[in-house]
C-alpha cells in the first residue's frame, strides 16, 4: 500500500488531492492520502471558529463544495448574515453562508465542549466522508496577520490586521512590510501529522500558496524538519504559470519575502533537500528554517526553460501540463507527480 501525505492550502491544494484520488482510484486503489492542512487562515467570528482551509478540502472532497468560487456550499443564502449585520456586527466583506455557518457552529461547540481542533475535524468528516484522513497542521491557533505598512480605515500603519482582511477586504493591494503568524513559537505539530510525514512513501506539496499556506504549515516546529528527515520522496507542484499565480494574489504574498513571482523562484525557494539553504524568508515569523524540503518540483510546459535552473539547483525538475481544468485534467497532474517520484 502506498501511503500519500499531501500538505495543502485550500482551493488549490483541495482540488490537485481530489484528482490525485482519482488518478489512484485508477492505479493504486489501495493506496492511502493523509492531508496536513494550514490553520493559518483560521479565526474567531461572530462568537464561531473559522477554519476556511480545512472546510474547502472537507466541502472539496466530500462533494459539498461551491465549484463555480472553490470554497463554501452550494445554492447559499446570506440571510443569517445579514441580521448579523443589520446589529452592526460581524464584518460586511467576510459573510458566511447559512448552510456553511451550521459547519462553523458544530465546529465551535465542540471546541468549547473540550475537544481539540483534529477530533473536531474527525467529527465534521464522519458526515463529508472525504476519503483522506484530514488533519490540522496543528491544534493550537496559530493565526497569519500582516503587519500594514501605511494607515488605511481604521488602522494605523504599523497595526496588525488578520491575513483574511487584507486577503478578502484589501483584496491583498495595501502595502503590507511582514507576515506575523501569532502563536506559531508555542504551537506544536497535531497529533498524527510527524508520523504522516515520517511514515509517507511520498509527500506532495500541491499548488497551494508557497508562502501563506504551505508555509505556515513548514514554520511549524518540527514540520519543517521531518520532512528534511523523511525518507519519502518530496514532490511539489508550481503554483506560478508563466510568472502569474494560478489562483488567488499569491504574487502579492511572494513580493512581500522578496521572491520573484516565476516557478523557478519559487521552486528554490523551497529547496532542495540535498542543500543547505532556503531563500527569500525574510518577513515571514518563524520561517527561517534551515534546509530546502524538495526532492523533486514540476513547472508548466510554458516554465520549460525553468527546468535546467532548477536542476543546477539540485531539485529534479520537468515540465507539464499544470492547468487543473477539471477533475480528469488534475488527475493527469498527479499522475506526473507519480511519475517523477519514481525517478528520484
């Protein structure tokens, strides 16, 4: 059996693993996927705890995801959210969908009955039958916020503000100087993730956002090093096509570290694991670990004259098809993962 650990962000990372099961429904049906997902994202509210990471690859994989925007459920209505509002509460550029929202309050109740962010999960999968065993990347909160380089509304410039405000409200165009991942120096690896990275025959670093999401998952303590340490093979997928982000503003992200929006910066940003350095951290709280994480990165046809810097760079490299246009064509993706795993 071949066991598959995938370290994932949300829309990006939750479609690439739904057409990795494909792919291994057609070659490897005894195969198994564990899921380390960035908490990040995650926040307080409305009196509810927010894991939109989490719920996009949960929704994603369980069938219940809007496929038309890649996060939240289906044929949504607002109107929870607006009498939330209508008391002058709540944030008007974050609403949350009625049928989302339950998710969000059985997810709370638990929290505050006692049990841990992993066991909440495992409780929300026992409906979405995901087909992966999910895991937090930790249990503790550990929260991404920008520090803003200049005033804006209400806050001075200086101030922190929680990442999905500037992501979601600012829409990621406020200058901001640094990531601040608060909780991050206390936090610890949730229970099952080491050993799904340590146990693994292969790890995936899936077209996620390399700094806010595969990222903060690698600042963890002692993720970072386990992956350094494991003997799977370590296989990422390039989120940049052409220098542009497939999905969301992740060149923003990239500009703020100091790394080139391109699939070659970004490949060495990670590292090789045959080397000594990682590139391009500065500005990212807890993320100056030593020591690249990649064995092998695979770019977009279009990336081709990427292939030999990377290479040089000690990190097996090739160049495919990366545009996940449907289901079948992240299937195709996986299976080229398969494929260059096998030659390293």
């Amino acid at each position: 059996m071949t066991k598959i650990t995938v370290l994932a962000g949300g829309v990006g990372g939750a479609r690439f693993t739904r057409g990795l099961l494909q792919e291994l429904a057609n070659t490897d049906a005894g195969s198994s996927v564990t899921v380390i997902v960035n908490t990040g994202d995650d926040m307080w509210l409305d009196g509810l705890r927010i894991c939109p990471d989490l719920d996009t690859v949960m929704y994603t994989l369980g069938g219940g995801i809007n496929e038309e925007q890649g996060w939240g459920r289906p044929d949504e209505s607002r109107r929870t959210s607006t009498e939330i509002a209508a008391y002058g509460r709540g944030w008007p550029w974050f609403t949350l969908g009625d049928l989302d929202l339950a998710t969000h309050i059985v997810r709370t109740d638990l929290l505050r009955s006692g049990s841990t962010l992993s066991e909440a999960t495992e409780f929300l999968c026992r409906r979405w039958q995901p087909g992966v065993t999910l895991l937090p990347m930790s249990d503790q909160p550990v929260e991404t916020h920008v520090r803003l380089a200049a005033a804006v509304d209400e806050h001075a410039a200086g101030d922190l503000i929680h990442f999905e405000e500037w992501w979601v409200r600012y829409r990621a165009h406020v200058e901001v100087t640094e990531f601040v991942q608060i909780g991050l120096e206390t936090s610890t690896a949730a229970p099952g993730v080491l050993e799904a990275i340590r146990d693994a025959d292969l790890v995936i670093l899936p077209p996620s956002n390399p700094v806010v999401s595969v990222g903060t998952i690698l600042a963890v303590p002692g993720i970072r090093e386990a992956l350094r340490a494991t003997r799977a093979r370590v296989v990422g997928v390039s989120p940049i096509i052409g220098g542009s982000a497939v999905r969301g503003m992740a060149d923003h992200c990239l500009n703020v570290i100091g790394v080139e929006t391109s699939a070659a910066a970004v490949g060495l940003h990670y590292g090789s694991r045959g080397s000594g350095g990682v590139s391009g951290t500065g500005g990212v709280s807890g993320t100056g670990g030593v020591g690249g994480v990649l064995d092998a990165w695979l770019v977009d046809e279009t990336d081709a004259a990427a292939v030999a810097e990377l290479e040089a760079g000690g990190i097996r490299s090739a160049a495919v098809p990366l545009w996940m246009r449907d289901v079948s064509s992240t299937a195709a993706i996986a299976r080229e993962v398969l494929a260059i795993s096998a030659l390293v």
